[in-house]
C-alpha cells in the first residue's frame, strides 16, 4: 500500500492544538505516513504534540528542533525524517499550523481516503516546495476546490 506523507509544522500553538480532535483525526489513517515538527516551541506545544503521539491510533513522528531557525529549515528536517524512514511518493506539508487549518486538513484526508487518482493529477499542477515531490497543502487544497 502506497503511503502519503503528512508533514506539519507547529511553533507555540498549544492554544490551537487538540489533543483529542488531532488523535481521531488520524485514527484508521493507514494510507499516511505523519510527522509533526515541533520548531522551537518556547510553551507545551510539544507535550502536546507527544499526546497526540501516544493517543493516536496509528504511528505519529514527532521531532522536536530545539531552536526555531525558521519554517523552512524545521519543514527540512521532517521532510528528510519522512523520506529516510518510508517510500513516499509524495509529501503534503502545512508549513505552519494555524488554528483553522483543522477542518482543511479534514478535507484533506477525505479526498485522500476516496480519490487516489484524483491527487496523482493535482500534483502535476501544484506547485513544489523545497524538494520534488513536497506539495503545499493549502496548495493542493486550492487546487481541488
């Protein structure tokens, strides 16, 4: 089964994370591969980032960088994680997470669940972030509707 990667970035957003809400978001994701960057988070965005780990139902990579040296650096690191640990043949990031993004990435995951050949198009109109095969999601998200 093919997987896609899911990489979002989060700085001091613990006000607009849930905990729960993010856990059954993902729950029965089996078709991603999820990572959430924590970069440079100075509040508990990263203990909350880790309970969405535990609680979650599938596996969740959470990698903490330490000091925050910008969107671009901290979406490297998870993009290099993800490539090293799975065959994506692409990688949706959410470089900066924002709390009303939840009901985009919603969204997101019931195209992915029902159009597999659907995304294979928007790709090739979307335009690439940092690396090949990284598609913004806001991007391909415009592109769907």
């Amino acid at each position: 089964m093919m997987k896609i990667g899911i990489l979002i970035v989060f700085q001091n957003d613990e006000s607009a994370i849930e905990a729960q809400k993010f856990a059954a978001l993902f729950a029965e994701k089996k078709k991603l591969a999820v990572c959430f960057v924590n970069n440079g988070s100075t509040d508990n965005t990263l203990e909350l980032l880790k309970e969405i780990q535990e609680e979650a139902s599938i596996s969740i990579s959470v990698i903490d960088v330490k000091k925050s040296r910008g969107h671009t650096t901290a979406m490297k690191a998870g993009v290099r994680y993800l490539t090293s640990q799975h065959d994506l043949p692409y990688i949706l990031c959410l470089q900066q997470y924002a709390s009303n993004d939840f009901s985009m990435l919603e969204k997101v995951f019931r195209i992915i669940e029902k159009e597999k050949g659907f995304f294979k198009g928007l790709f090739k109109k979307t335009k690439r972030m940092v690396y090949k095969n990284v598609f913004s999601l806001r991007g391909v998200l415009d592109m769907a509707c």
